[in-house]
C-alpha cells in the first residue's frame, strides 16, 4: 500500500456558502479519510479550493448587479471560513483564479494542443442576438428530454440528473434575455473522448470492478456502453482562463477542462510552501490519488479527467474516486435557489462550540450508497440519546470517579485484563471501515466502543465495590481510563474539537493509528489527569423548534407570488371580520396639520354622516389632489386624538414599490356608505 496519498475534495462553486448537502457528501468524509490516513502515518496531501469560473458565478454576478470577480472574492471567502470553523483539515484551500492555477491549465492545455490531441471543430453554438454573445450551456434552458423537466439546463437536468447538450433540450431559451437564440457557427477544440473508450474500460470497467462502489461503477458502465463524443474543451465566453493560443480572443478553457486542473495547481501552491516536490503526489507510481466527490460529477472525474491526465502522458489515475448520493433535507431536495438548506456558516453561529455534534449527526446520516434525510429532531436525537448519553456519559463517569476516588490519579489496574482487548479490536475494525470508504459502518464502530464502556462501568460499579472491594474498583476504572484515552485517540477523525478537549483532559498526547491498534495500555497507573468537563450538552426542544420554524418560513416565503410581500398576520375568525364596517366614501376636504409633516386632516362623507379624520399621507399627496376622491373607510374604529384633532375612522390605502402610498378605490364612482365585504 502507497505511503502517498492524494486527497482532492470536489471543488465549490464560489456563488453561495456551502450546505449540510455538501458537507455529508464530500467535505467532512473526505476530511475524515484524510486524517485518519495522517495518524495511520501516510505522507498526506489534502486539497481543495474554490471553483470560481463556473457559469453559476456570471449567472450570480448578473443578478446582482456586480462583476464576477466581485462574487467570488465574496464566497471564497464564506467558503473557506466555513471549512475552517468545522475542522475541514485542508492542507492547502485555494482558487482557481490564483495565478499559478491559470499558469497551470493553460500549460496542460497547451500540452495537449502541441500533442496533438485536440480537434479543431467550427459548430454551430446558440447564441443571443440580443445580448450580443454565445451562450454557455447554463445560459440556456429548455424542456428535458428524459423527464419532460421544463426548467433543465443545457449541459444537465437537475431533476432527473441527465447530462444534456444544449441541441438536446426541447423549446431552447436564452436565460440572458429568455429569447430563443439563434445558431451561429464558432470554432473550439473538442476532446475526442471517443478515442479513450478502450483506456477507460480497461482501467476502470475491468481494473475497478471489485473495489469501486456500486453507483460509481455502474455511472461510468452505463457511460461507456451508450459511447462518448468529442467535448469542447473550450467555451465562447468572457470569464476564465483564456485559451492560450493565437486568434483565440473571446474564448476561455471549458469550466470542466480547467477546474480538476485545480487540484494540480493548488498542490503546487502547497509543495511549494512546504519545500515538496508536487509530483512525488501527481506523476508517481507511490501515489495513490482519491477524488471525494458528489454524484453528479461522477462523469467528470471519472471519464473526462482521467481522459484529459492519459492525453497528457504524465499523470496517474485515481485509485478510487468514493462518490456520495445526495442528501435532503426534511423530506426535501436541498435547493440552494429555494433557501431549503442549513448553511454551514449559519450552523456555527447558531449552534457555538458545537462543530462535532453537526459532523457526528451528518456522518450518521451520509448519503454513502444512496440518498439520505437530515432532520432537526434526528439531529437532536443523536446529540442527546448518542453523543450525551452514551459517549460523553462514560467518560464523564470515568474522569469524576477517577478525580472522586484517587484524585485524579489513574489506579494500578491487570495490563492483561480481556476487556482491554476491546480497545484493539475497535481500533482495527474503524480502520478497515475507513479503508474501505464506509464512514457510517466507522462511526457506529466507535460509538459501540462507548457502549461497551458504559456497559462495563455499570456491571462493575466501582462507586459500590470501592467500600468492600478497593482492588476491583481500581481495576474497573484501570480499564475505563483506558477506553476513555481509546475513545480520545479513535474520535479525532470524526469530532476533532472533542478529541483536543478529551486529550486534555486525560492530559496525553496524540498518537499514532497503531498504536491503539496493537497497544492495551494508553494511559499508564499513576498518571494525573486534569479536571473533567462536560463533553456535549443537551440540546432543548425550543432549540430545534426555532430552526425548524426558520426552515417553515422559507416555505411559506417560496409560497409567495410576491417575494417582499409581508408575511400574514395572526389568524382571525370570521366572527372577528364580521364587525368591521368598511364603507364607501369622498373625501370633501384636505389640508395639513400644522408641525406635523406626514399628516393631513380631511372631511369625508361617509354616506352615514360627514367626519373627520387624521391620516398619515401626506409625503404621498397633496391636499389638492385628494379632495373629490372616493375611498374606502374603516367606519367603525374607535374615535382617537392625533396632535389634539379627533380621528373618527381610518382610510384602507397601500403601499406601492417605489414605497410611496396609494388608496384603495371601487373601480366605479359608487354611492358613498355602501358596504363592502
């Protein structure tokens, strides 16, 4: 087995934060793998970074007015700092707008244009007439093929997940002016993948049949048997890394050609920080390369990557590539564009110091090999009944007994006592879980290692045999000072956060993987450890309600035909309606109140009589322009002072978008004190 290992997480559109959908199906399993493979002692190179050329960014920049460059320095930012607040343990996180990234994809394009593995192909591509320029394959929407979906795009459908050309959607519209665009031709150099298809089913349809997963395998089986097309490897447009030949203006690298160059890119960044040769992780046969990634880019890092690495002649292949399914949120499919999300950074502002309880409940629930839910009463549930009441419970026991009854001294204990054994058997089945990509099957084997602790605890009950048996209750606590450190070592991959307080409490060091896997001591008799803490805290109903409500408030806004109308008021009975008088009537006279500037005192025939009434509208009109106006009226509210006049009524008026107020009128002059409603 490789002492290298290559570690890329896929990387994030930098046109919003990043989302629990995210970070169960990429980032905190890949961050896992990644630091279970440093504490196993392999020479590790995680990578990531901020996708910033994606056609979601110009889509984003146009919306807001802003430049894209404007929208990326905004989100790399969110992005990174999300990351970092959740203990995504990146080596290096960087951008694909970073010199050295253009330096580095237009080199490897450059590469494969010199080598002649492009083709030079004049197509027509849709364009806007309109907005003067070629569309990129998300600038154009259109009726799916597949699943009749009328909102798909023209490189994917995100409701049956089809990857599209844009020739292949059914009534074509451009997003730009929702036009239907015209075909123009335009020259780009394409990737004849067609020519790959025996590489690829050598390497992965035969090479990776026994240790791929299933949803990855079969992607990439059915890919290959329908067969590949040449792919434009270049786009018309001007956000990206520009093509770099001569009578290319206007034409930038395809987002896909260039951002998997990024993790070759941001590795340089990083080996050249840390004095390392970036190919030993890229162009050497003892590294072993993994790509964690959602499902829908499987055909990306599968097919087209690994495609673009065997054109260029240097690069190895991925040993695996772990794609997760995806994950929904309360019964519902994420949607970043209906706000159906937790968003990371929101989480560790709403939720301070509980970074693990949030990794822990994702990793539970990891879409591994098929779609998953996340719900904020099972999230509740496993902080509560899981990580309180069975994990910080015990060592909770362990730490106050030990402090209780030797003053923080671990007891003289039988090094060769079975249970201990425990230990090394934990160890080595969470390892061969995390070899094999089954983050849940890892976690669950930790977490049995607490049950067993407990469990232990409660059958030896040292708080009863240190009156009778002093012997027995140091060995039970021997041991459970043992499983505690255990539990301290194995938990670092999944709750860091947790593992730094536990390490300090028990007050050793790291380790490495192996050492808990083949040693029974951890903690040696006579070693004081600090005073204890509480691990995790429960977390109440009001808690999980009001993130639940946030999440009912964003369905109730989507509900919205009018997204800055105000949200209802309380519900009334029909009861309450029926005693208001709403009345038809005219409005006779007008003039302002004095030092008052938004006030206006008006006679108003009401048809039942003629009174007065003070309204606030006076920044909207002017007495003038108001008097012989039909209104409606609220009769029969009770008569108020306003700047010493007596109101008797209130006039139903609205208010427009430019924020100034217009009146509720019939749409025919009427009788003045009919009755509405």
């Amino acid at each position: 087995m490789s002492n290298i290992k290559m570690i890329t997480a896929a990387l994030p559109y930098a046109n919003g934060p990043v989302h629990i959908g995210h970070l169960a199906g990429v980032y905190i399993p890949a961050d896992v793998y990644a630091r279970f493979q440093r504490r196993s002692g392999k020479d590790v190179a995680f990578i990531c970074g901020s996708d910033e050329h994606g056609i979601p960014i110009t889509i984003r920049a146009k919306k807001e007015g802003v430049t894209p460059q404007n929208i990326v320095d905004q989100y790399h930012e969110i992005i990174k700092k999300s990351f970092s607040d959740l203990g995504i343990s990146f080596d290096e996180y960087s951008r694909t707008t970073s010199k050295k990234h253009y330096e580095t994809s237009q080199d490897f394009f450059r590469t494969l244009y010199d080598k002649n593995k492009f083709t030079e192909e004049v197509s027509e591509q849709y364009f806007d007439e309109q907005a003067n320029e070629f569309l990129a394959d998300r600038y154009i929407v259109g009726t799916c093929p597949n699943c009749g979906n009328e909102n798909a795009y023209g490189d994917q459908c995100e409701r049956c997940g089809s990857t599209l050309s844009p020739s292949e959607l059914i009534n074509p519209k451009s997003m730009l002016s929702g036009n239907v665009p015209i075909l123009k031709e335009t020259k780009n150099w394409y990737l004849p993948l067609n020519e790959y298809e025996d590489f690829l089913n050598e390497w992965i349809i035969e090479g990776h049949k026994d240790d791929w997963k299933p949803n990855v395998y079969g992607q990439v089986k059915s890919w290959l048997t329908d067969g590949l097309k040449p792919r434009a490897m270049t786009r018309d447009l001007n956000w990206g890394v520009p093509v770099p030949l001569p009578n290319a203006e206007g034409k930038v690298l395809y987002v896909w050609f260039d951002a998997p160059i990024g993790y070759i890119s941001f590795t340089k960044e990083w080996a050249a920080k840390h004095g390392k040769d970036w190919k030993d992780y890229w162009q050497s046969e003892e590294s072993d390369l993994v790509h964690f990634i959602g499902k829908d880019n499987i055909v990306f890092h599968c097919i087209i990557f690994p495609a673009m690495m065997k054109a260029h002649g240097d690069y190895i292949m991925p040993t695996n590539v772990p794609a997760f399914e995806f994950l929904n949120l309360e019964n519902d499919k994420i949607s970043t564009s209906r706000n159906w999300a937790v968003w990371a950074h929101e989480y560790v502002q709403d939720f301070p110091g509980q970074q693990d309880v949030l990794r822990y409940a994702l990793l539970s629930s990891a879409p591994e090999t098929k779609d998953n839910n996340f719900t904020w009463k099972d999230f509740q549930t496993k902080n509560n009944s899981e990580l309180v009441g069975i994990f910080g419970n015990f060592i909770n026991r362990v730490a106050v007994l030990v402090h209780k009854y030797y003053d923080g001294i671990v007891p003289q204990g039988d090094v060769n006592a079975p249970e201990l054994q425990e230990i090394n058997k934990s160890a080595k089945e969470i390892s061969g879980f995390l070899e094999n990509y089954e983050f849940r099957n890892s976690l669950t084997a930790l977490m049995n290692l607490a049950r067993f602790g407990n469990q232990y605890l409660q059958a030896e009950e040292p708080w009863k045999t240190i009156k009778n048996n002093p012997e027995k209750a140091a060995q039970s606590l021997f041991v459970g000072a043992q499983i505690a450190v255990a539990l301290a070592q194995l938990c670092e991959p999944f709750m860091p956060f947790s593992s730094e307080k536990l390490l300090n409490m028990f007050n050793v060091q790291q380790t490495n993987w192996s050492d808990v896997e083949t040693k029974s001591v951890l903690i040696e008799t006579g070693h004081k450890i600090n005073e204890s803490s509480l691990l995790f805290s429960k977390i109440e109903d009001d808690v999980i309600e009001a993130q639940i409500q946030k999440l009912e408030n964003t369905k109730q806004s989507n509900k919205k035909t009018n997204p800055n109308a105000n949200p209802m008021k309380d519900e009334i009975q029909f009861d309450d309606f029926a005693k208001i008088d709403l009345r038809t009537a005219t409005i006779l006279e007008a003039e302002k109140v004095e030092k008052a500037d938004k006030l206006l005192k008006l006679k108003v025939d009401t048809g039942v009589d003629v009174r007065t009434v003070v309204s606030g509208i006076a920044e909207s009109f002017t007495p003038e322009e108001i008097i012989g106006k039909q209104v409606m009226i609220l009769l029969n509210l009770a008569p108020r002072k306003i700047r010493g006049i007596e109101s008797q009524g209130m006039l139903l008026l609205t208010t427009k978008a430019d924020g100034k107020l217009s009146f509720v009128t019939p749409d025919e002059t009427v009788e003045n004190g009919i009755e509405i409603g």
